[in-house]
C-alpha cells in the first residue's frame, strides 16, 4: 500500500464534500502545503485566501458559519491553534459555530523548519476548549472519515494533520474505515500492555508492537483518533485486561494524548501508565527521523517505555 | 426627517439611556461610559436602518448588527428590548447569574444577538465573515458593526480592514465610536490611532466623518452608504461621540468606562433621564 500525508488526504476530502454548497474553505497563505488548494481547484469561488492573517481568519469562518455555511479552516497548526487561539475559543467555540480547523504540519516531523514551527501544544490547548471536538488521524483512510466527521457533525472541530506521509493501516486513501467519534480503533489485540497511539505516532507504536512481539511481550494497539471526546470505555477496557498502557504522540507530553488518557485512567480504572512524547522541551531543525530519535519517539524508544511499565505493573 | 421623526428617534435615546443605568446600576458593575456613547448610533440602527424583525430573529435575509465593542451591551440590549426581541424589563438582571443578557454579547442565548463579541477585534472580523457570506450567496443583507476606539489598537482590525477591501465588501458598514477615551485614560495618550480616516481610506475604506450624536448626520452617512453599494468598497463611519454622553457627571469622564454608579450617582442619572424623557413625550 502507497503512502499519504494526512494533509493530502484532507485535501481530497475537500473535495469530495466540496459538492455541498455550504463548505466554504479559508487558508492563509498555505493552501498548497494545507492542501486545501486541491479545493481550491474544483470550487475557487467558496476557497478564501485571507492572507497571513490567522486571527482574522478564524473570525472571519465564524462570522460565515453564523449564515449558514460550514467553514474549514486551514494554516500550519502552530498558527492555526495557538496564533489564532482566542479567535477559536471567544467567536468560534463560546458561541458553537460550525467552524472546522484542520491545522496541518503539526508535531515535531516538520522537520527542519525548526521550532518555531513545530507545534507541540494544540491537542492540550484544543481538547481544554468547551464545545470543541479533537480528532488525530493516523493515515489517509482514517483521516478520510475524520474530515468527513467534522462536515457531518455540528460545531467545532480541531483536526490534527501531518506534513509527512505515512503507512496505511486502513488500506488506502478512500478504504472504509470504521471511524466513530470518540471511538478508538484497535489495530492489534494483546495481553501484556496496551500502546495507546494517535497521529503519525501509530506508525512508530505499530514498529514497537513487533520489536516487543519478537522478545515475547503481547501488546494491544490502540489508535486514539479522537483526543476529545477520549474513550473512556477502552481506556478501562485496557486497564483490566492488560493492566498497563503506555501514550504515545508527536505532541508534549503535558495536556494531550497522555493527559486525556490520564485522567481517565486515574478517574476509573488506574494502572500503571507511562508518557512517550516531547518531554517538555522545544524542538530543534533536523530532518524527522533525525528528531524522531532526537526526542525518544521511536518505536525502540516505545518497546523500552513499555518494558518499563509492564515491570512497575509487576512491581 | 421630520421634527416628529427626530424627536421620536431622541425619545427611543433616552430611554435607552434610562435602561442602560438602571441595568448597570442594577448589575453593579458594567461599562455605562462606552454605552452612552454609542446609544444614538444603535437607536437610529434599530429604528430605521437595519432589516430586523422581533418575531424572526433568526431570519436568514435580515440584515446582521455586530457589536464589535462588546462590552458595550447595556446600550444593545436596551435597544433589542424597546424594539421587543425580549422584555426590556430583564435589563434588571443584566450580569446576574440565570440572566439571558450576559456581561457581554452571547449569540447563543439572547435574541436578537448575531455574533457573540467582549474579546475586542474579532467583531469586526466576524462581521467581515457574514459579509462575505452575503456576497456568496447572492443576498441583499448588509452588515453593520461597532467598533470602539481603544479596540482599534487591536492588529486584528487591521487584519479585517484588510480582508474588507479585498473581498470588495460594500455591503458593510463599520462605525467608529471615536468619543477618545478608553479605560486608561485618553485614547491619545494610551496609544494614539492617528489619523483614522487616512488610515481605513489607505485601507481600501470609504470613510466619512460625522456628529455620532446627531440623527440628522447619522442618516447622512448612512444614505452615503446606500449610495456606495456597487463601489466594491466597505464604508467606514467615524463618528464622533461623547463617553457618558445623557449624563451629566459620565460625559467625557474616563472613570465611568467600566463602573456602576452608585445609589446617589444613580438618582442624579434618573432624575436627568426621566426629565429628558418626559420632556419629549410631553
């Protein structure tokens, strides 16, 4: 199966809802790396530009989703969620308008751009947001299901999307997928630990799954597509028949995947559980998989976090 | 306009005003200098400008109100309950918990409210949106918003203007209220603004400068617009106003941005108001 960026798959959804009048789509100045250019294409006259403006446009998308349309919202996420970060929580969450942001290039796998632009942050920030539902899809199929989510449901969305392609776990962009909000989809099945992944980090939990099956150890996968509303049901689930889990996201390791999880698990089942992300710090240029074993994010670094917490189950 | 018309238009003011003291003075706490400033603007809006209707608040051709300067709903919300988006009577809950009529504007729970506004900059950007969609969909609707002068220390209006021009947005209207003082003190030695009708002209704006205070001007500019529709520019009202303006002690006094009078500053503004209004319903 090919590879696809998260991003590309958003942007050929676009085009598959773009046949409803009422999706109009706003960029800033990044509709060819957003990919909502490929809207763009096929409907010009609802594709706004508004310039290197984020504020203004996310305010903009709330004011057109008042008359009835549903407004995507596009730019790299580190403007789109934190830039534009009051815009998103006073005129588009506070009065629940149907405005989607779909911020792209986010985590640390921007790669070389450096720090400034690799966002770290927004799963905490989205997901802390009343009225506002956080998605993190894994591949292209799932991050299909995920946009179209958004279009059908109503109110605010965040989804987070990625700059590089990736593995396929739900075969290729346009397979079905059975994607429920707030539902996660269990990639494998396993007894020892549960990898509780979202995002481009499902690849490296899946790489983890086989490391740790070579020396014996049963992991269950789980890819958590939606951060907000988490799964509180297979987070428990997992708890008891696994006895310990292990978060992974390209994402701090304060406030997002970790956190939600956390707070569940502490609220229902506790168990043991340990945090494989950016550990509180800012990243750095390098190319992705340079910083992917830069800050511990690897699928060795996940088989060695899951040894560490499958020992504290025993401890 | 007639006398009669104007006269009519000055009574709405005045009770409006009344309203805006009794829910500030009710409350507590509010901003009754900004409210009284903008008063006269919103009367003569909810009176014979804007395309509303009481009964469909909701109505997707009527025309949209911004209040891009949020903190200024007393003077809103009086002018919806006179017109009957709600009884004005719950202007004696204005702030208090259980109220429909928040601290500032919410979409979602009052009448009449087209865009939730408090956090300065993004009114005028929401209104830049529903503009837009007018235009797309091919609809006669205007949309009209307020902005405050401190608020147009915000980047993010900028931004707007911006976007405004651009999208050839004729059929929105923005008022300044340029009554030159924020909760510091003067707009000019807070931040000065320079020169605003250079400056949104420079932005792509058509702009005219008019008395904020006066229904005759008010109607002026606002004939301007009607006349600048197929400009593909959006029209910039400055209007110049008095903070506080209806009551004696508020007027151009920064203090009263954001605090309630109390009990004998609030019997002095009734005593003022209530002869006011009898005055011209006599």
């Amino acid at each position: 199966m090919s590879k696809m960026a998260t991003r590309e798959a958003y942007g050929r959804t676009l085009q598959e809802i773009g046949s409803d009048e009422r999706v109009v789509v706003f960029d800033a100045d990044l509709a060819g790396s957003t990919n909502t250019g490929k809207f763009k294409a096929v409907f010009p006259e609802r594709h706004f530009d508004m310039g290197i403006a984020e504020a203004n446009m996310v305010a903009a998308a709330a004011g057109m989703a008042t008359c009835g349309k549903i407004a995507f919202v596009s730019s790299f996420a580190m403007f789109a969620s934190e830039r534009a970060c009051e815009q998103i929580r006073n005129s588009v969450c506070y009065p629940n308008l149907n405005v989607k942001v779909c911020a792209t290039h986010a985590g640390i796998t921007v790669g070389e751009d450096g720090a400034s632009h690799q966002c770290l942050e927004d799963l905490a920030i989205m997901r802390a947001l009343p009225n506002m539902t956080v998605l993190c899809p894994a591949d292209a199929a799932s991050a299909r299901y995920a946009v179209k989510a958004a279009y059908e449901n109503d109110g605010p969305f965040y989804v987070r999307l990625a700059r590089l392609a990736t593995d396929s776990f739900y075969g290729d962009f346009g397979s079905e997928v059975d994607f429920k909000i707030g539902k996660a989809l269990q990639i494998k099945d396993g007894t020892d630990v549960t990898i509780i992944a979202c995002g481009y980090m499902v690849e490296q939990a899946y790489e983890a799954v086989s490391i740790l099956e070579a020396e014996g150890i049963s992991a269950r996968l789980l890819d958590m597509h939606t951060i907000k509303p988490i799964d509180v049901e297979a987070i428990v689930k997992a708890s008891r028949e696994t006895g310990c889990i292990v978060t992974c996201e390209e994402h701090s390791i304060v406030g997002g995947l970790g956190g939600a999880v956390a707070e569940a698990l502490v609220e229902n089942a506790p168990c043991p559980m340990l945090r494989v992300g950016v550990n509180d710090v800012f990243g750095r240029s390098g190319t992705p998989a340079e910083l992917m074993a830069a800050y511990h994010l690897t699928g060795f670094d996940i088989a060695e976090k899951c040894k560490q917490v499958i020992a504290l189950k025993k401890a | 306009m007639t006398a009669d018309e104007r006269k009519e238009l000055e009574l709405f003011s005045a009770r409006m005003r009344r309203w805006i003291i009794e829910g500030v003075y009710n409350a507590k706490c509010g901003h009754p200098g900004g409210s009284l400033s903008c008063t006269d603007l919103i009367c003569y809006l909810y009176n014979r400008e804007l395309n509303v209707d009481p009964a469909d608040p909701d109505n997707p051709e009527r025309d949209r109100f911004v209040l891009s300067k949020g903190h200024c709903a007393p003077a809103l919300y009086s002018a919806l309950g006179l017109r009957g988006f709600f009884d004005v009577e719950e202007m004696k809950n204005l702030r208090k918990i259980g109220s429909f009529l928040q601290g500032h504007p919410c979409k979602a729970i009052t009448p009449g409210i087209d865009m939730s506004t408090g956090s300065l900059g993004q009114g005028i950007s929401t209104s830049v949106g529903m503009a837009m969609a007018g235009k797309l969909d091919n609809k006669d609707y205007r949309v009209f918003s307020i902005l405050g002068d401190g608020e147009m220390q915000e980047g993010e209006v900028w931004e707007a203007l911006m976007s405004a021009a651009h999208y050839k947005l004729d059929n929105l209207c923005a008022f300044l209220d340029n009554n030159g003082l924020q909760i510091d003190g003067k707009v000019d030695d807070v931040m000065s603004l320079g020169d605003i009708k250079a400056k949104t002209e420079a932005f792509g704006w058509n702009t005219v400068v008019i008395d904020g205070h006066n229904f005759d001007e008010i109607e002026g500019a606002l004939k301007a617009f009607h006349e600048n529709k197929g400009s593909g520019k959006p029209f910039f009202v400055i209007a110049k106003t008095h903070k506080g303006r209806g009551v004696s002690y508020m007027t151009d006094d920064p203090s009263w941005h954001g605090c309630a009078p109390k009990e004998d500053k609030y019997l002095i503004a009734v005593e003022e108001l209530d002869a006011k209004i009898k005055e011209l319903e006599g």
